[in-house]
C-alpha cells in the first residue's frame, strides 16, 4: 500500500510522539520537519516497513533515525535499555558508514549537553576495516545501532558469537538502496536478510529503506521487504526545486573547431565557478575527470584566477586516503570546485555545493536528477543544474533528458534476477547458522524479490553442485554441504572459505598485452579486454593493435598500423543510455521531423522546440538543422521510437556497413546487433564485425556483397534468441573474465585459501580449465548464470526480444536507404565511434566537418540547399 506523505502528519503530531528532550531539542535545532520526515517519523515509530524516496539534503537520514533514537532514549529513560543491537544500518558505501557515525554522534552530543541525564545510547562500525579488537569489544559491550555494509552483515550472521548479539534486532535501515537494487549486491543482501529474519531474528523486523530519486517505487519496496509483507512508499522524490538547463558552449556544433569549442567549454566553466561558491562537476570517465582538473588547474594558474589546490578530481581509481581528503575539504569549504566521474554521486555527506555541472549526457534521468540533486544541500535550496553539451547528438539527447527530469518521467531501475552464483553464498550461509531441511530453505530463500520466480529445479542444481555431484574434484572443486535425510549441513572448511571469499564484488584485474612474439606492449582493464572479440583493432600507448586471442590474463595482439580502431578505448567506462530515455530520444526526434513534414515556418518551428524544451534559440536552431539535414538525406525517413532505419554505406576502404539506426540504448542494441550478426555471418558463411553506440549499431562485412538487409530483422525468432545469443556469447572474450567472476562467487575458485590470496592470473587460467569442463554438462548453474548475467544485466535481452517482437507485430516499421559511398548525418557519430581514439579530438571535429561537407555536396547534387548560417530568430 501506499502512503501519501504530503499531509501524512502534522509537526504538532509527531511532536507529541516523541520524548520531551528529543522533542525540544528538533524544534530548537530545525523548527520543522520536512516533508520525507513528516511521513516516515511515525511510520516507523509504528514499526510499519517504509520507502522513503527523496534527493539528498532532503533529511532522509534523520527520517529513518530520530523515531529510532527516541525510541532508544525512551527505554533508557525507563530502565529498559539492554546491552543488545536494536537496529541495523547498512550501507554500500565504507565512507557513507563513517559519515552516518558522524551524523548520529553530533544529535546524540547536542541532545546530551542539553539534557546531562540522557541515556548512553551506543553506535558501532563493523566493516573490513574494523580490527579484531574492536570486534571483541563489541561483543562484550555491544553497540545499539551497528553500522555495517551487506558483506560485513553476511560474515556478522556466520560467526556463533556475533549472531547471538543480532537476534533481537528491531530495526533495519538500507541506504542507498536504488545502488544495492541494481547490483548483485543486492541480491545478496536481501537473500541474507530473509535467512536472518528466519534463522535468527527473534523478532518480525520493521525494514526502513532509503533512496534517491527512482523509479518504479514499487519495485524497489518490495525488493525491500520481500514477498508477502505490506510497505508504505514516502515518494518525496520531487520536494527540492531544480533548475536544470543544457547549455551548448558555442552557437555552431557543426562548423565550430575543437579549439572553439573547447574553449567555449572552460570560459563557460571559469564564469560559472567565480559566480558559485561551490561547484561540482560531473564527468563520464575517470579519464575525463583527470583532464578537466589538470587544465582548470592550469588556467586558474596563468590567470591568477584562484589558486590551482582549490581544483581537485575524485575518482574510484584514486587511493581512498585521496578520496577522504577531498571530501574533507569539500566540508570545510576549502575548495571552489571538484571533478568527478560517478564516484561522488551517492549520498556521501560533502557540505554546500551550489551548482552542479555535468560535462556531457549523464545517459537517464535518474543519474541526472541524482548528479543535481548534490546541489543546495537543504530542502529549500534550489537544486541547480548544468548540462554542457559537445555535439549535436548530445545536444539532442541532454535536451530530451532536462524536459523528462523536468516532467518527472524516470527511467526505470534494473534488478538482477535469480542470480545462482549469490544462491551459493546463500546456502552455504544458511548451512553455518544451522542445520536446515532443504524445502524450509527453498521457501525462505524464495520470499527475497531477486529469488520469488526461482523454480526447484534451479535451486537443485545449485545443492547438487555444492555437495559436488558435477565431479569437479580433480580441478580441485570440492563439495561445500552435505545433505542428511534432507537435511543441509556445512562441509569441514566451509566456515573459512565463507569467511574469506564471500561477496560479490570481483577483482578486476589489469590484462597484460603482448604482441605474437611475446613482446610487452602494455595493460588493458578487465572490463575493457572483455568487450573485445578477434579482429577488433584499439589504440594502446599511441599505437592501434588488432585482438587476435587471449590466453588466461594475457591478450595476444598483432601490429594494425594505420587501421581504424573498432573499440575506443574509453568505451568499457561509458555509462549505456537507459532503454526509456533512448525511446524519449526517438519520440523528440520525430516531433521535430514532424514538423518539417508539416511544413510549419522554420523560425515557428526553432521558437517551438525552444519553448517546450526551455532551450537557447541558436540550440534549437542546431537541432531543427540536424533533424532537416537527415530528413533531406533520406527523404524523410527519420529513426525515431517506431521506426529503425537501415543505411548502406560502402566506406573508403571498400567494405559494406550496415547502419541500423536504433533509438533504443546500448544495453538492448548489444544483444540485438549480435542476433543480427550470427544471422548474417550465418547466410554469407563470412565473419562480421559489429559496432554499437546508444543510437544504432553497425554491422561491417569484409568487402561489398550484396544482401538483402531488409528482412533481417524479421528473420529473428523472439523464441529462439536467447537460446541463439547464449551460443554467440560462449565465443565470445566476455564468456571468459565473466565466468571467473561467477565462479569466484561460487566458490569454485578461492580468492583466498588458508589464509593466502590466490593470484588473478592463476585464477583466470583455472577458470578457462574449469568452463571447457563444464560447457559438457546440461544447464550447469555456474555457467548458466555467466550466461544470465551477460544477457541480462550486461546487456539488455528482454528489450531486445521486445523490439523484435515489435517489429513483427508491425509496431516498428523497418526502412532500408542505400547503398551509398557517403553516410548520412545521424550516422557520423555512430561512425565516428571508431575514429575517436586514433585521432586527437581536433582532427574528430575535422573528420566530422568533411563528413557534414560530403552531406551538404550530395543534397546539392539533388537540387537542395540548406541555409546554414544561425540567424537569431
């Protein structure tokens, strides 16, 4: 059920549910409650389970603590108060938990002064990071609210003694839940919350969830409180005003030089941040956000603007002592301005910033709403937002995303699904509390959201494997449980192993590069040598090189001089576009289409879209002028939501492209474009290359053979594709750094064995062993969740599977234009993609200029100028 929050409760009403002192002190402190408060304080004072969705500065924390608290306060004051843990916080984030100790400390000191007989109210952090000291002390004299993170919690519940000072928890708080939910992690979590709450807890727990802004709330509260149990959602999503604009650093995307337009990007950077006290900016790669840091440094130096140590970048890559330090700072108001990529998106406590400007498309509105929402950090401050755009397919798309954020239309969160490498840990976790029947644990597991449509046969598979049915134990895979009469219980060792390779988050490892006769060329990330498949050429140190195998975490490369690269080498770090937003992309491109096809007067039409998407004129103007140009290239044949073009295109080098123009993000174009390629490598009996950004993908054939492109899309069995898909993915690079992973959280490879860390290196060969083992065996639940997680959470088979389906249902129309020798102007940077790592970004603005020149060439060989020139309309 839902509440509404708006007039939930009156200040006078919760007022009168607390203890005088905690009463007093909030009135004196804060004179009011805001509005998640007013609806979550007495929810929780009633111990009813709650959502609460609100934007940072918006008081969720105190939402979910100061019902708790009181409520502590008030056992203490009538003698009550028991050395045992009432309440449970968790976080994903090591940081967030120290900044939440912090934020319980200060009210319970301020309450204290005021009130010197308040009762010792005492809070613990239990993390990786806590010494075994201090996890002593807090057995003899445990902690009333323990502050912890989901893995810390899963050891916590497997260790006899620790247990026993849970078994009365009231209450458990999620932060950041909307994090957790969309990760493995999650599943995890909420999987060992059930076991807990059956296994241990003495009490029904009253689950609190805390979250940004997101969408469907729904989903996130009943992954929250499991199967079966009510939930009030506190939706406050919108209560802080945002002002959010795109801005184009110069009038002309198209004919503007790099240099303009670079320059026009830190004028615009250098004017804003000496207006603001404090500004954040958001960048889309740890790259990007090391750059954009070194040359605001460099320019406030030459310019004797500010001093350059008021600059500083925060990343994930940094050590964490850096990552503190900068926070740190950011509190106490020593800096004027911080670069980051994702990694200060959470809710990390970082004091008044009052603008937040995002270099480039932040891919769904709820990552911009978040981004924005570090802005005034207090309910009445405006949130104040700025998106700077650097092309026109991103003018495009940031025009669309600041209209969606503006209607408050979010794109919707993904949850992963029945993951079976977490359903190991899960058992094995069970079988260390106690002793338990296998249906009790079925039915306990099966009340988690990720775990509700798990069949038996599923669940099977998993005990089977871990009582080491499958025959893995000369590759030193040995059973982890017994089952007895039914009965599940660990095997010796089993307690150690959890203990040390338990979680979910995986060692990502630098894959070393070697040429074919063993020469070292330099290092790739994990996530970026995965996404590599034979043939594929990227830049490395300058140079480009083609993939031709890898063998364990080594890559073997051949030299590809003067090559184009396939993969840009920032492409495994780029966020994918969200499925909804991408179609939003295409709906606006076809109300602009619409209105040429309308014929309604071009500064009509500038003034339209300026007005409804509260754009500059001259932005508006490169839109109208994008959308024209392709409609007179095509002859009004737009891609928008309801209609995918295919573009031939024979390039330079002699060679067919397909261009499927595909408004529908990369995470279902991923799953799609490769169905496309098995069936067209499959009828020509030849080897494609694929291609994929937000907007389309391309497909490459060697040399220029003719096909018929049109009836691929309807050749496609929406039945038969994940069958189809699960077979192109076992060939592919991905398989092998995905399966370790999965099998690392199996427990089938051992980060750490007898208290030493086991190599990646050695890993990754004896996974590879290990998958050409188990590729023989039918639906091995390792493999088979490899396989899951890359076409389910990696890319995005159900949206797939649904365009396809739409297509046959005649829902989506299909269009082919073609062939031609120049490429039409929606497809240059989904072209470009390829150009943008040997080339330096100048020489992309040439290459997009020439592209945009060819296009002018052939309109007018068909009889058709275009006005080119903005004129303020």
């Amino acid at each position: 059920m839902e509440i509404n929050y708006t007039n939930y409760f009156t200040d006078d009403e919760i007022l009168r549910m607390l203890t005088p002192q905690v009463a007093n002190w909030f009135k004196e402190k804060y004179g009011s409650f805001t509005p998640p408060q007013r609806g979550a304080i007495p929810l929780i004072k009633m111990n009813k389970n709650v959502l609460v969705s609100s934007p940072t500065g918006s008081g969720k924390t105190l939402a979910a603590f100061l019902g708790i608290l009181d409520t502590l306060i008030d056992l203490g004051y009538k003698g009550n108060l028991d050395d045992k843990i009432y309440a449970i916080y968790i976080s994903p984030l090591r940081a967030l938990n120290n900044d939440m100790r912090r934020n319980l400390f200060e009210p319970l000191q301020e309450l204290k002064q005021k009130y010197q007989d308040l009762p010792e109210i005492r809070i613990g952090v239990r993390t990786s990071d806590t010494t075994s000291y201090e996890k002593q002390k807090m057995l003899r004299l445990p902690p009333h609210i323990l502050i912890t993170t989901p893995e810390s919690f899963g050891i916590s519940l497997v260790s006899p003694k620790f247990r026993e000072k849970l078994a009365e928890v009231k209450w458990i708080i999620i932060d950041e839940i909307h994090e957790l939910a969309n990760s493995k992690r999650g599943a995890y979590l909420m999987g060992m919350i059930e076991i807990y709450q059956s296994l241990v807890a003495k009490n029904e727990l009253t689950r609190i969830g805390l979250s940004a802004t997101v969408s469907p709330l729904d989903e996130v509260a009943k992954f929250l409180v499991g199967r079966d149990r009510e939930y009030n959602i506190i939706d406050a999503r919108f209560v802080k005003p945002t002002d959010i604009r795109v801005v184009s650093p110069v009038k002309d995307l198209v004919h503007a030089t790099e240099d303009e337009i670079s320059q026009g990007i830190y004028s615009y950077l250098v004017e804003e941040i000496k207006k603001h006290k404090t500004t954040l900016i958001f960048t889309n790669t740890r790259s990007a956000a090391e750059r954009v840091s070194y040359k605001l440094r460099k320019i406030f130096e030459t310019e004797k603007i500010f001093d350059s140590d008021v600059v500083a970048a925060h990343h994930s890559s940094l050590s964490r002592d850096v990552r503190l330090e900068v926070e740190e700072k950011l509190k106490r108001g020593e800096l004027k301005v911080v670069v980051s990529s994702t990694s200060l998106e959470l809710g990390i406590d970082i004091g008044y910033i009052d603008l937040v400007i995002l270099l480039s498309s932040p891919k769904s509105v709820s990552r911009l709403l978040q981004r924005i929402g570090r802005a005034g950090h207090n309910i009445r401050n405006v949130s104040k937002g700025r998106i700077i755009v650097v092309d026109r397919d991103d003018l495009v798309e940031c025009t669309v995303l600041a209209k969606l954020a503006r209607d408050r239309k979010i794109d919707k969160l993904h949850i992963p699904m029945k993951p079976l490498d977490v359903l190991v840990q899960l058992v094995v976790a069970a079988s260390l509390i106690s002793p338990i029947k296998k249906d009790n644990l079925y039915k306990i597991i099966t009340k988690s959201y990720n775990y509700q449509g798990l069949s038996e046969e599923e669940f099977d598979s998993v005990i089977a494997y871990l009582q080491g049915n499958y025959e893995l134990e000369s590759k030193n895979v040995y059973s982890k449980i017994r089952v007895e009469n039914d009965m599940i219980k660990p095997k010796r060792g089993a307690r150690m192993i959890f203990f040390l390779n338990s979680g979910t988050i995986p060692d990502e490892a630098d894959i070393a590069v070697k040429t074919e006769n063993g020469k070292y060329v330099g290092n790739l990330e994990e996530e970026f040598a995965e996404i590599l498949m034979p043939g594929d050429i990227f830049v490395l140190s300058g140079k480009t090189y083609e993939f031709i195998r890898s063998e364990g975490n080594v890559i073997i490369v051949r030299s590809a001089e003067g090559q184009r690269p396939t993969v840009p080498s920032w492409f495994s770090e780029m966020l994918p576009l969200a499925y909804d937003s991408a179609l939003e992309v295409g709906k606006f491109r076809g109300f602009v289409a619409n209105l040429i096809e309308k014929g309604v007067d071009r500064k009509e039409a500038i003034e339209l879209v300026a007005k409804e998407y509260q754009i500059s004129k001259y932005a508006a103007w490169s839109i109208y002028e994008y959308v024209l140009e392709q409609y007179l290239f095509t002859n009004g044949i737009i891609p928008t939501d309801k209609l995918i073009l295919i573009e031939i295109y024979d390039d330079e080098e002699n060679r067919r492209n397909f261009i499927f123009h595909a408004l529908y993000g990369r995470r279902a174009l991923d799953a799609l474009s490769r169905a496309v390629a098995y069936i067209v490598s499959e009828e020509l009996n030849t080897d494609v290359r694929i291609s994929v950004t937000d907007n389309g993908f391309i497909i490459t054939l060697p040399q220029i053979i003719d096909y018929n492109i049109e009836n691929v899309l309807y050749k496609l069995n929406p039945d038969e594709m994940y069958n189809i898909l699960s077979k192109v993915v076992l060939r592919t690079e991905m398989i092998k750094k995905r399966f370790r992973h999965c099998a690392e959280r199996s427990f089938m490879l051992l980060r750490r064995y007898k208290g030493r860390e086991t190599s990646i290196d050695r890993r990754q060969l004896n996974s590879e062993v290990l998958l050409n083992v188990v590729k023989e065996y039918e639906s091995f639940p390792v493999l088979k969740e490899t396989i899951r997680e890359i076409l389910e959470d990696y890319m995005d088979i159900s949206k797939a599977i649904e365009i396809v389906k739409k297509i046959k249902e005649g829902e989506i129309n299909v269009k082919v234009i073609g062939p031609n020798t120049i490429p039409s102007p929606f497809a240059h940077n989904i072209i470009l993609k390829e150009h943008s790592d040997v080339v330096l970004a100048e020489q992309k603005r040439d290459l997009l200029k020439k592209l945009h020149e060819k296009v002018l060439e052939f309109l007018r060989d068909k009889g058709i100028n275009i006005d080119l020139k903005y004129t303020e309309t």
